[in-house]
C-alpha cells in the first residue's frame, strides 16, 4: 500500500515537470488543467459582454433615478419595467463575462463521478457537465496532425460524443491515460483492455 501512495504523491510531481497539463491531487480525487487557455473568440465574447453589461446596467440605474417627464402612473410603470428588463440582461452578460476560461476536468472518486468545470479568476468552479463513472464507455488517445498534438479524450457511453481531458505528447499521457483507466474503469476492465 506504501508504493501505491508513493507511486500517486509521486504521479503529480512528474506531470507537473514535464507536460503542458497539470495534475493536481486533493482529498476527494484529483484535477486535470489542460494548460491550453480559452479561444480569443471566447475572451473577445466575455470582453464585449462586460462592456455591455456595464452600459445596460448604466442605462437600467439612470433609468429609475432620472425624474419623470410624465406624471402619470403609467410611464412610472413603463419605466420601472424597462428598467428590469436591462437589469435582467446587464446581470445576465455580467455573470457570462465572470464566468471563467480555464477548463478544468475534476474525477470524483468519492461520488465517482467526472466534472467539466470552468474556473473564473478567483477560481471558483462552474460545471459545465458531470458524468458518472459508469457513463464513460472507454480512454483513448487520438493524434491531431493539424495541431502535432495527441489529445487524452473519455468516451461517453457508446455515442461519438467525447470528453476532452488533456493534451500532449503520447508519451506525456500514458500515465494519466493508466490512471484514469484504473479509476473509472478498474483494474479488471484494464487488464482485459490491455491484453487485446
């Protein structure tokens, strides 16, 4: 049981000294950051969400604080649902553009479970999908020769649908790819993976 532990405390240092993803261990399972950023268009698209948000939500308070030019009850009402219409909207591209670009994937192996998580700046997690162990049909490798990059992806069920773990050379991802395939899947359904 000793090796075990060694080999696992062990595992995180490696990934972290000679890959572009990293492993980070904590009590209920671990964390895998890719390193690979988000998409300009998903920076570009947050950015101009934050600048609308702030104009719309401008616009809502002066809205409610300017003095009304009618006096009757009907423009109050008018106002005050125009002013919560924006304000909905003003909250909804702010919380869009605080939302995160560092895609994480977070194995569970106390609920066994796996979660897409996107982290903000403050690092607070927001899942964005949550499979259960049984769920995933199969780990592989795929080489990309557009990117010169092999991807760790998970399968799920028996669709064409997979879940993007990690990116790297093959050599890189072997053991993330081992590990992942003794937690999710077992040591037997490894074994049996390996000998065919």
């Amino acid at each position: 049981m000793t090796d075990m532990n060694a080999t696992v405390a062990g595992f995180a240092g490696d990934i972290a000294r000679t890959s572009p993803f990293e492993v980070e261990d904590l009590y209920w399972g671990y964390k895998v950051r890719s390193g690979a950023g988000a998409p300009f268009s998903v920076m570009f698209g947050q950015a101009l969400c934050f600048f609308f948000g702030v104009c719309l939500m401008t616009a809502t308070f002066g809205v409610l604080v300017l003095p009304t030019l009618f006096f009757d009850g009907d423009a109050g009402i008018m106002r005050v649902g125009a002013a919560t219409l924006m304000g909905a909207v003003a909250f909804y591209l702010l919380w869009f553009a605080s939302r995160g670009t560092v895609p994480e994937v977070h194995v569970d192996t106390r609920q066994k479970e796996i979660r897409e998580v996107v982290c903000n700046r403050s690092g607070k997690p927001t899942n964005v999908a949550i499979y259960s162990f049984d769920e995933i049909g199969g780990i592989f490798l795929e080489y990309d020769e557009e990117t010169a990059q092999t991807y760790l992806l998970l399968g799920y069920l028996d669709t064409n649908q997979t879940i993007a773990v990690a990116k790297g050379t093959e050599a890189q991802l072997l053991r993330l790819r081992d590990r992942l395939a003794r937690d999710l899947l077992g040591s037997t359904s490894l074994n049996s993976t390996e000998a065919a």
